[in-house]
C-alpha cells in the first residue's frame, strides 16, 4: 500500500481540524473571543501597536470581533486582507472601520471594498493577526489551503530572520532600519493543536500563536 503524500496527509488535516473548530457551539465560540482579547491586552508583543491588521472571522475560525471592538475604541487602526485584484493568490491590507463598505469575496468572505487610498502596506504594519486552521509544536502553520499568507507574507518572514541576526544592524543600511518588520501573530482554538505537521518549502512558520487559553512564543526555533 502506498504511503500518502505530503498533500494528501495536509488535506486530510485541514479536513479534520476545521470540523473541530466549527463544532464549538456559539457559547464556546464567544468565550474563546472573549478570552483572545484578554489575551491581547496582557501580550508585550501588542504594546505600542498603531496599524493592526487582523481578519473576519469565517469557517469556525477563532472570533476576532470583540478584538476589532477594542482597537477601535483604543484608535488602533484596524485592516483586513483583501484579495489583490491583479496578482492572483496575493493579499492586500485595507483599512476597516465601522463605517466600511464590505463585499463578500469569491470565498464568500467580507472585504472592505477596495480603495486605493486605504491600503496599508505592509511593512508600515505593525502586528498581522492571521487565521490558521492547525499548528504544531513548532509554530509551523496549516491553512486553509491556498497560499495567500505565505505568499503575501515571505518577505516579512525573510526579513525577521534577518532582524534576529545580530550582524544585521551591521550591514543593513539607516532607511533599511527605519521600520522593522511587522509581527505575525497566529490565531486559534485550542483544539487546532497538533503535534507535527507536514510542512511544504513554501510555508511561512509564525513566530507566536496565541490561543484562547495559551500564548506560544516559537522565536527561538527561528
């Protein structure tokens, strides 16, 4: 008998994991959100954040509403991931606010309708909350399966390395050291954790993971 492949063992995860999550009932459901935004605000990797970007929640995934709430009402300008008109499988980040227009996507996923003037880059960001639908022990991250984090979020990844090195402040130039780059935070139930998973070239390990009841600091396997 054959031994499954890689994306074979990956689709047969994401399956199993997003049936976790959307069987948390409604009141479980609030109470996760509930405990995220306690988390939030005792996390030291927050403190100082201006321009979060975060997402709506879809699928079961970890509620972020009672969050959005409080950026707001703390004047943290929030932004969420929209589907990039021209480069197919990349996300922009465009300001959401209560007064946003929203389209569902072709996922049938909200976005604020896009507007050219309220999109953040994404190096000006300061923390970028991403959905997931399971982790391992090692922070490597499994989503839903079509690459738009990892390919949007590559060259955040690289350049975190390169931050952590301590000859970067070396060779990197002033304009280089300016902004660094913004922190990738994932976002789960505590029962999208696994073990181990397997991992593609292209995937984007995160450096922290913050769950309903634990906050997961993987830097050092960086």
């Amino acid at each position: 008998m054959l031994e499954p492949t890689t994306t074979q063992l990956r689709n047969s995860l994401r399956q199993t994991f997003r049936e976790r999550r959307k069987s948390l009932s409604l009141g479980e459901q609030q109470e996760a959100a509930e405990a995220l935004l306690e988390h939030y605000k005792t996390l030291p990797i927050t403190t100082g954040a201006k321009r979060v970007a975060i997402y709506m929640t879809n699928d079961g995934e970890l509620s972020t509403l009672p969050l959005i709430d409080f950026l707001w009402s703390q004047n943290i300008e929030v932004y969420l991931p929209v589907l990039h008109p021209f480069c197919d499988g990349y996300l922009l980040f465009v300001s959401y606010t209560k007064d946003s227009l929203m389209l569902a996507n072709n996922f049938g996923i909200l976005e604020p309708i896009l507007e050219c003037h309220k999109i953040c880059p994404v190096l000006e960001l300061d923390i970028i909350f991403t959905p997931l639908v399971a982790f391992d022990e090692k922070g490597n991250r499994l989503g839903m399966g079509g690459g738009f984090y990892d390919r949007t979020l590559e060259f955040v990844s690289k350049r975190n390395k390169c931050e952590s090195n301590p000859s970067f402040n070396k060779m990197a130039d002033v304009s280089t050291q300016q902004k660094n780059a913004p922190t990738l935070v994932g976002l789960a139930h505590d029962i999208q954790q696994c073990l181990s998973l397997p991992t593609e070239a292209w995937d984007i390990p995160l450096p922290y993971i913050v769950t309903p009841t634990r906050f997961f600091n993987f830097t050092h396997n960086m």
